[in-house]
C-alpha cells in the first residue's frame, strides 16, 4: 500500500493527511539499512562511537536529517580521515531518505548474514521448495531477520552458478 508514496521514504510528505493514517514499516526497515550500512562503511567501533557522541549531544534535542547527516560527515572525517570522506560521499541519501519504496541495500556484503543467507539459500534449494530449513543452527541470522524474498533471490543466484 505505502511502497510507492512518501509513506514509505524516511522524509514523508504529508500533505494535510494524518500521520496516523500513514503508519508501515518499510521506513523503519529502511531507516535499520541505512544505519547498518553505515556501519558496514566506518566499521562497529566507530559506528558505535559515532552513535554514542549524536546522542550525547543531541539528547532531549529537535534535530533535523540535515543535522545528523552533517554529524556524520564531521564524524567520519574525524575518525578515518579522507577514506571516511570519500565513504561519506559515496552514501546516496537522496535514494536511502528521500525515495519511496524499500531500502536500496539489504544485505551488507561481507557480513555473516550474508554467509549465513547464502547456507539458508542452499538449503532452501536442496529442500526443493517442499518446506522451509531451520534457522536453529545460524548465529547472526533468524528467519524474521531476512525476508524469504531475499532468501529465494540468494538461492536463485546460487542456482544459476550451478
């Protein structure tokens, strides 16, 4: 319903509709990519670093986007120098903030989940789509975390490989 509206962009657009009226969670799905990506970017320590100084400073604080997307540049010049900027730069903000839909990227690449969802997607392949694997035996991934879709776009990929 919301996955080509303003409804489903981290900047919505209300346009005199009632906020209520437009609750989805691809903006919050969105929003978890965006930072994870980040993190992907600067690595967890600073990531956490970078965290932990936006909320000290913007505690019980009216921040902006604009606000925070200035942060992190700062932040990321600080913390790696000019490697953190060209990261900075490299961030598409206008399709991960302003553009509806879902997020642009899902699956960080080099991240255990991606090991982890191409083992589910193996699985899922040799199950031949009769039933579904257990996700008992992954560390970083639980079927709630990745979305079938991903899991069947990953199989189909490995299958085309063989």
């Amino acid at each position: 319903q919301f996955g080509n509206t303003t409804f489903s962009s981290l900047e919505p657009h209300f346009d005199g509709r009632s906020p209520d009226d437009a609750f989805s969670t691809i903006p919050y799905e969105k929003g978890y990519f965006l930072l994870k990506y980040i993190a992907s970017l600067v690595g967890e320590d600073h990531f956490q670093g970078i965290l932990r100084n936006w909320i000290s400073s913007n505690a019980f604080g009216t921040v902006t986007t604009s606000d925070f997307k200035s942060h992190l540049r700062r932040e990321m010049w600080q913390r790696l120098g000019f490697r953190g900027l060209q990261q900075f730069y490299s961030i598409d903000f206008k399709t991960w903030i302003q553009q509806p839909g879902e997020a642009p990227i899902t699956l960080m690449p080099g991240s255990p989940l991606v090991e982890e969802a191409k083992q589910l997607a193996r699985e899922y392949i040799k199950l031949g789509g009769e039933s579904s694997p257990e996700a008992v035996s992954y560390t970083h991934l639980t079927l709630p975390t990745i979305y079938s879709v991903q899991i069947s776009v990953v199989a189909v990929s490995l299958k085309k490989k063989n």
